[in-house]
C-alpha cells in the first residue's frame, strides 16, 4: 500500500475521495485510512511516522491535551492518563463489566449523578467529570488532524468509522457522539469484521470461496462469515451473511491474566498482599503487556522485575514466564473464541447450509500470539490461513474504502429505503395503565444497502445483535425488532390510551431476549406528557428505526394532535450482570421455561383484565330494585382489577380467581 502524500494536482482531481477516510477506533490503538487518486487504499502515518496510535488520551490540564506515544509516555501521569475508553463508552457505572475494569485501571471512574445522564459512566480527572465518548472524541481528532495533514491543510470531514459487531444502540449512539464533537460527519458506522472483509475482498483474487474474518484486537473480538461472489464471469459482489462476536475479549484481557499471575507469585513469596496503588499496578500492566508481544516472536523465558513498598517495606521479585506457560493461563480465553466461531459458522449455515470454510484471514494485533494460529489450523485443517492484509491496518483500510464509495458520485447508489411495516391492533384497549399493550405482526423485515466500487458490488447486509423491546403493563418486554434482523429497516405500531383523560405516555426501551423487562437493558425511554383529555382508546403510533449505522430512532406520535416525542437515552436501569451480549442470547435460552410461564400469567391476566372492564361497562346505570346487585357486581369487578393490577405471577391462581369471579358474578340477578 502506498502511503505517500498526494500533491495538489492529485488532491483536487479527485477531491471527494482524498478528503474522505476510514478510521478504526479500536480499543488499545487506532489508525485512519484513505484512497488514493488511483483507487488504492492506504493508512496514513501519525506525527511520529506511525500506521498506528495508542489509544491514550492524558489530561495535562483543561486545554492541554496529550493523545496516543505523547500521552503514553509521559512521566507521572498519575489519574490524569486515560486508556480503553472504548470500554466504557455507553455503558452505566453499575454494570458489572466496569466494574470488574475498575479494579485494574489506574484513572477513577465514577457515576454521573445528575441528569440527564444520570447513571452513566464518567471519568474524573482532578475536579473534573469527562465522559467516555469526549476521550474517544480526542482519538478521532488525532485521526482527523493526521489525515489533514497528509492532505496538505485540507479539511477533512466525512469518514467512516468501525465499532464492535456486538456494540449495542447505546454504544453506537455514544460513539456517534465522540465524532461529532471531533467535528466528523458519519457516512455510517461499520462492524469490524465487515470493514476487514471489505480489505480482504478487494485484494481478494478467488471469487465463491467462504471466508472468515478472525479479528482478535486489543479489546474485543469478531467473526465474520462470507464470501466474494462472481457473475457473469467477473468478481462482482462481496456479500457479508454471519457476523458473532465479543465485546469484552481480547489483548488486555491476556494482559490481565499474566498480571494476576504475577501479583500471585508475588504475594507467595513474600506472603503479603500486593499494593493496591494504581501506579504501581500501571506500571506492571505496561510490563505484562511488554512481555506479552515479546512472547509472540520467541519460546525463550520472559522476566519482569517486580518493585513494591508493602508496610514501608521495599519488596522485590523476578517473575518469570515462557510461552508454554502463557498459552496454558490463557488457554480459556484462546479456546474460548472458537465457540464464537463455532456460533458465526451456525448461523451462516442459515443461508448456506453445507458451508465449509475455504480461508481465514487474520485480523487485529491479538492474531499475532502463534497458539491463536495453531487452533485455527487444528480446527480447519483444510483452510488457508491469510495474510495479505496487515493485521493492524485491515479494519481501516475497510472503512476507507466503503468511505470512498459512499461520498463519491461516480459509485454512490442511493440505498433502498427500509422496508415499513404497520402492524395491526385491536380496536379495544387492553389494560389499564400508561403502560400500553399491543399486538404486533411481525414482517419479514429485511434490508440491504448495495454500494457499487469499482473492483466490485458491496452488499452489506448488517444485523441486529440483540432484540429491541418495549415494556408495558406487567413489566412484559415486547420484541418489537428481532435480533438478527438486517439493517436498515422500520417498524409501526399502534398504541392506545388505557383509562380516560390519560395525562401521559411512558414506555421504557430496552435491548435483550427475555421476557420481563428488566431482566433486559434498558436502553431509553419516551415520554410524552399533557396528553389531550379524551376516552379510553385515544390511538397513538409509535415508529422504531433502525438505521444504517444501527442506531435505534424513535418517534411517538399522539394521532389526536400530531405532538411527537423521541427516545430519550437513560443510563439509569437495571444493573447489567452480563458483560457480553452472547451472555443474554444463553440466558434466554437458559431461562426459557421460566420465561414462557411469566408470559403465560401475564396473558391469562390481561384477558382477565379485558373481561373486567368489559363486564363494568355492561352494568351500565342502576336499574330499580336491583342497586344492591350492581353495587355488588361493582365491588367485585374493582377487586379484582385491584388483584390484576399487583401483577401476579401464578397462572393457576389467576385462573382460580378467574373462575372465582365468573361464579359469583354470574349468580348476581343483574336484569
């Protein structure tokens, strides 16, 4: 690839290209790529001659600001020196995944106590609140101020920028942030494995042969599934069907791992604890980190000199560790990836049920450790194992070259509009709380956005990692959106009031697989207020969105006014347990039995519910000589709506009671 600066000639001949650029925003290091005037993908160099920048952001002052070797480097950092924001972006201080992080970083991490992000996850540095999102917004400028210096002075503004397959809408959307304050206009945001399958294909000289994409980064890690189609005997389509992954895996996590290792012969020898400053625990991360990479090239034992003041005491100790001995302490986390494989292989066979993998390319700075190649192979012993595509660099290249296509006339297609469903309801309202009920026919909602390039069409059918849900009354989380449902798409639903004169409409928004709501994340909310004061039934339409980055829009509209409303982020839910996305697909199947019988009381109540208010409307005025009846009749039904609205959970006792009321009632002389 080349990477030499363009000159003002080139530059303008093709201006929308050159000032376009694809940026891997990664966990440990980024890089920004773009095309050249001949169409060839290229990474540019940072100021120190370098494809690749540590993502380290230090915080010197208010407007001083180090990012990447500057930052990395500086002596005493102390709390001001700030890494794998990519970790913590989007997420709430309560989850248990930054929980476990905080443990190990040496910057302070604290919950956001004011609205309206209440609950999320912010940095502190001296007096000072930083949420993620501004230290990934540092990253992207470093990216952005590299390629403008590359381009001679000029501005450069569209780009495409690579998250994680599994990142969820609230990622997404936080990631979406950090560009905006960087001053990038997003052309889209792309999954990792995609953009390297992009890189791949377009070096790519064999067409209908399956391929994945194996992307082991600092952080996180991917699989993709595909394969470059030929028609008409060309090489035309690079079509992406199988995508799984874990946000929560990667380099940092073996880091981690020969820490722990170390802390332990430590502490053995000289039966102490290891201290707990932050400094100290730094400065034995960089070693592990050191030894890690050095262990990827040689068999030969790796040393680092451990230093601590433990009680004023100045201990010492030469941990030792060799390859053998890495591979066997990180033999869970490096088999661990094969069943991720094992679940991307399983869906791709949805659409090509005999599937066998002809090649694997290698992707991210994790894939250099040679125990990660040695599984593969075992694994798909038949399979070529790929490398022409830096393993850095692949996931920037990727998104240069989609960046390209997407800003430039000559190849731009204008992507088909997601496919709209509006869903039916019965007339009747259900239930009788802010908490709407619905029922929804759920489409088959598929679509795909066809960029065509000039070495071939880019079919880029990216899905949904989890299902979108909204709660109503019972806590039910109703999917509204499956997962695995291809982006961009939209889906309609009508909603109504369910008492007179409502005031208002709340619905909490949430992304999981399980059927009451809060064993999900919530991820927003709508709120609408000051409702217009008229009967039971008032129709609203609620319309979700998902577009062609993944991102989740909502717009609530009240029909009676036309007033609407969005979907405002929270980070105020549940604490989420579960520190990868694949942890809610097991949990759903896990917990199904548990799952179906809540849905089972939950639906027995609300036809119970509906009888209610249906039989209240019936009595109607009191008819002479038979008050005591109907006053009875009343009392009956508003005990039991006062029964239903606890929410029980036994479906044998809410048929009991069913029953139990329909005996009485019907013994009552009414007419």
């Amino acid at each position: 690839m080349s990477n030499s600066t363009c000159d003002s000639n080139s530059c303008s001949k093709n201006q929308i290209s050159e000032r376009t650029i694809g940026i891997d925003l990664g966990t440990t290091r980024c890089c920004v790529a773009a095309i050249d005037k001949n169409g060839i993908p290229f990474t540019i160099e940072n100021d120190q001659g370098l494809k690749t920048t540590p993502s380290y952001v230090l915080y010197e002052s208010n407007s001083n600001v180090k990012v990447g070797k500057a930052a990395m480097n500086s002596q005493y950092p102390g709390e001001k020196l700030i890494y794998d924001s990519k970790r913590l972006i989007g997420r709430q201080y309560s989850d248990q995944a930054v929980t476990e992080d905080c443990e190990r970083w040496s910057f302070v991490v604290v919950r956001n106590d004011t609205e309206p992000d209440e609950g999320k996850a912010m940095i502190k540095v001296n007096d000072r609140l930083i949420a993620p999102e501004k230290v990934s917004a540092e990253l992207l400028k470093s990216m952005k101020r590299d390629a403008e210096r590359h381009f001679g002075g000029q501005e450069v503004k569209n780009a495409v920028i690579t998250v994680p397959a599994y990142f969820n809408s609230r990622q997404k959307e936080m990631t979406m942030e950090a560009a905006k304050i960087a001053g990038l206009n997003v052309l889209k945001l792309l999954t990792e494995p995609t953009a390297a399958a992009i890189a791949l294909g377009i070096k790519s000289t064999e067409s209908n042969r399956i391929k994945m994409i194996y992307d082991l980064g600092g952080g996180t890690f991917d699989v993709s599934i595909g394969r470059i189609v030929e028609k008409n005997g060309q090489k035309s389509e690079l079509e992406i069907f199988a995508i799984s992954g874990h946000t929560h895996l990667g380099g940092e996590d073996f880091d981690n791992i020969i820490i722990e290792d170390a802390i332990k012969h430590f502490q053995d020898k000289h039966e102490v604890n290891y201290p707990d400053s932050k400094t100290t625990r730094r400065r034995l991360c960089n070693q592990c980190r050191e030894v890690k990479e050095n262990m990827a090239n040689t068999i030969s034992n790796q040393q680092i000199d451990m230093v601590a003041t433990v009680d004023d005491k100045r201990l010492s100790y030469t941990y030792t560790i060799n390859q053998a001995q890495f591979y066997e302490l990180c033999k869970e986390k490096f088999e661990g990836t094969l069943s991720i494989v094992d679940e991307a292989i399983e869906n791709a066979r949805k659409v090509v049920p005999d599937i066998v993998i002809d090649d694997i390319l290698l992707v991210g700075g994790s894939t250099r450790i040679p125990r990660i190649k040695e599984l593969l192979r075992e694994k798909f012993p038949n399979a070529k194992i790929l490398h022409n595509v830096n393993p850095d660099e692949a996931v920037a290249v990727g998104a240069a070259i989609l960046a390209a296509q997407l800003s430039d006339p000559r190849y731009k297609n204008q992507a088909p509009k997601p496919q709209q469903s509006s869903s039916s309801s019965s007339n009747q309202p259900s239930s009788n709380n802010n908490k709407n009920d619905m029922s929804i026919n759920y489409p088959e909602i598929t679509s795909n956005t066809d960029i065509e390039s000039g070495y071939m069409r880019l079919e880029i059918r990216e899905s949904l990692p989890l299902s979108i849900g909204m709660e109503i009354r019972g806590g039910v989380n109703k999917i509204i959106i499956k997962r695995g449902t291809v982006y961009p798409c939209e889906v309609k639903i009508p909603t109504y009031t369910v008492v007179d004169n409502q005031p208002s409409f709340t619905a909490d928004i949430f992304e999981g697989e399980r059927a009451r709501a809060r064993d999900n994340v919530r991820i927003g909310t709508i709120v609408m207020n000051y409702l217009r004061p008229v009967e039971r039934g008032s129709k609203h339409t609620t319309t979700f969105t998902i577009d062609n980055s993944g991102i989740l829009h909502i717009k609530h509209v009240e029909e009676v006014s036309g007033r609407t409303a969005p979907l405002q982020i929270n980070f105020n839910g549940q604490r989420n347990l579960n520190i990868d996305v694949a942890n809610y697909v097991e949990q759903a199947s896990r917990f199904k039995a548990a799952d179906e019988l809540f849905l089972l009381a939950s639906s027995l109540r609300r036809a119970f519910e509906d009888d209610l208010h249906q039989k209240k409307r019936q009595l109607g005025s009191n008819r002479q000589g038979l008050e005591n009846n109907i006053a009875r009749a009343r009392s009956i039904i508003d005990s039991c709506l006062a029964y239903c609205g606890g929410f029980p959970e036994n479906p044998n006792e809410i048929a009991q009671n069913r029953n139990a009321f329909n005996i009485e009632f019907n013994g009552l002389q009414l007419i």
